[in-house]
C-alpha cells in the first residue's frame, strides 16, 4: 500500500504523527523553528504559510497542549471521518484551522493587539462543530467526568471561550481561535446535512 492509498483509508493517524514530529523539532532545533512557522499578526500578510503551519506546533513548555489535542484528535477524529470519508475530513480539519486563525488574526488586528498563537486547537473545534450537528446526541464526558450529550458539551465550550474574551477563564488561551474554529465547524456541518443529505444513524 503505498502513501496514496494510506491516505485515501484515513488521515487522522497521519496528522497526529506529523504534529508530534513537528513537536519534536520544536523541542530538539529550540525556539527558532518555532518563531519561524507560528501565527503571528506582524506576519499576516507577508508570511501566510504560517496559517497553516501554526496547526501542527504546540506549546514546546508544556506537555498537556499536545497531549490534550491530539487525544481529541485521535478519539473524534475516527468518528467524523468514519461518517464523511478521509478527505472530507482532511478539507474539514485544515479549513477550520485557516479560518479559526484569519479570524483570530482579523481580531487583534482590528484591536490594533500584536498576536502570536500555535496549536491545533481551532482544527480541533471545527472537527467538533461539525460533530455537534452530525452527532448531536452522542455521549462524552466533558472535563473526563461529567456525562451529558455532544450538543450541551458544545454550549459549555462554546460559553467558556466567550467569556474567555471578556478576562474570564483561563489566561493564555486563543479563545477567539477557538470561536471561528466552532462557528466554522457548525456551519459545515449543517451545510453537510441540508445541502449533502449527510446522516448518521446511532444507538443511544
């Protein structure tokens, strides 16, 4: 089986091995690996691969970044793929990442705010606003311990990264990323469901 054909089986492995390649460049070439792909609004219009190499580095000073993301990646990922196929979810994946990372950018730049932000974090709340409308009933366990459905789960983050906006929260976050992210995600999905009759029949 060659690379082709890998890919047109699944795509979420791939990406989670090219994240944690890319961290492990981050952590053995240093800072200047980094500095050289991560978004950052000084470089918006002149540097605009940064776009979408932001999506694979994670932060090199914490192991709970990567970890946190690449578990979501790698536990819904399957799903959403299972149901729109691999390249599907691939267009998915990448697209909300750009689009969570214009807007975080359009954002402070509206704000006249100088911005650097890395992560997968917008990719991955596009992958989920797509699974809200697809799979809106399905059972999580948001923060690992609470059970509720997809939907509420969606609401709460959705709630959390706005009030994340105002000072509430978390510091360090890139809320605004993870907003365009899901709005992004949302909008796919219904677009998937009206316009290309996309259906999930599940057990509950």
């Amino acid at each position: 089986m060659n690379f082709k054909q890998m890919l047109d089986e699944d795509v979420v492995r791939p990406l989670i091995v090219i994240n944690l390649v890319f961290f492990a460049l981050q952590f053995f070439i240093g800072s200047m690996f980094t500095n050289n792909l991560m978004l950052s609004s000084q470089h918006f219009f002149t540097q605009p691969w940064r776009l979408l190499t932001h999506m694979f580095l994670h932060s090199p000073f914490t192991i709970s970044h990567i970890l946190f993301n690449m578990y979501a990646l790698f536990i819904f990922g399957p799903l959403v793929q299972q149901v729109v196929g691999p390249k599907r979810f691939l267009q998915i994946y990448l697209g909300t990442g750009l689009i969570a990372a214009i807007v975080a950018n359009s954002y402070h730049i509206f704000l006249n705010q100088t911005f650097t932000d890395l992560g997968a974090s917008g990719a991955i709340m596009g992958m989920l606003g797509v699974m809200i409308i697809l799979i809106p009933r399905m059972k999580l366990l948001l923060f690992f311990f609470i059970p509720m459905p997809l939907w509420i789960a969606g609401i709460l983050w959705f709630l959390l990264d706005t009030a994340g906006l105002f000072g509430y929260g978390i510091g360090g976050v890139a809320n605004i990323a993870h907003l365009g992210g899901m709005i992004s995600g949302l909008l796919i999905g219904l677009y998937l469901k009206k316009v290309k009759k996309v259906s999930v029949v599940m057990r509950y």
